[in-house]
C-alpha cells in the first residue's frame, strides 16, 4: 500500500493555514482564499482531468481544451457535507468522438481517479494528537 502524507499548519492569524504536500508544495488555506472543502472538489475536477486528457490522447482524440465545471450542493446546516457533485466536462478540439468523451470520463470514475474513487467509498480515518510544551 503506498501513502501519501500533506500537512496544514496554522499561521498563528485567524483562521489562516498554510497546505504543504510531500514535495514542498504550499498552498493557503483560510476563508477568504483557497477553503478546504473549495479543494475537495478542486481535486476532483484535477484528478479527473488528468486522467481524462491522457485517455483521449491515447485514442488519438486532438483536444485543445478541457474544462471541468464542479458544483457542489451542501445543506445549510453543520458540518454541511456535500449532498449533491455536479461535474460537467466542457472539451473542445478537432472532430471529437463523443463517445470517446463519455468512455473516457466513465474509466476516470470508475476505476483510475482516487479522488472519484475516495469519495465514492467511506475510508476510514484515524485520529490521534500528541502535545509538546
């Protein structure tokens, strides 16, 4: 099994945080910039059309463009899961099949996006904490 590890550490301001992957990657994360339920869906539009771009370059499909559009639906009430993702592919090019198109998506959700998959899927989550003085 591989792991993956990402860490958020707060800035000492508000409710601010700053997001680092493995390779030292930073992102901000705080209510007015990047939210981490914004990035939830974030990835999942970056993980699907990752996987997306390189199924149809591999069936020879000559795209100039995709877009992926996600809006997520959440009750009014805490912890306000989502309830409803609507992920719409806008994708332009040269005489695109789109049956391609709907292959290729259908592949990213069913068996190679981790995101799609995760969100799919409850993974369990383990919680612990250590405190230093």
């Amino acid at each position: 099994m591989s792991t993956t590890k990402v860490s958020a550490r707060w800035t000492g301001e508000e409710l601010k945080f700053i997001g680092t992957d493995g390779g030292g990657h930073q992102i901000n994360l705080s209510k007015d910039e990047f939210r981490p339920a914004q990035l939830l869906l974030l990835g999942l539009a970056g993980c699907t059309g990752m996987d997306v771009v390189s199924i149809l370059q591999k069936k020879r499909q000559k795209i100039t463009s995709l877009e992926i559009q996600i809006t997520g639906q959440q009750p009014d009430d805490y912890p306000k899961p989502y309830q409803i993702i609507d992920v719409h592919f806008i994708v332009k090019g040269e005489n695109i099949d789109p049956d391609a198109v709907g292959r290729a998506i259908g592949l990213s959700e069913s068996k190679y996006c981790i995101v799609s998959q995760t969100l799919q899927h409850t993974p369990e989550i383990k919680t612990s904490y250590s405190v230093e003085n």
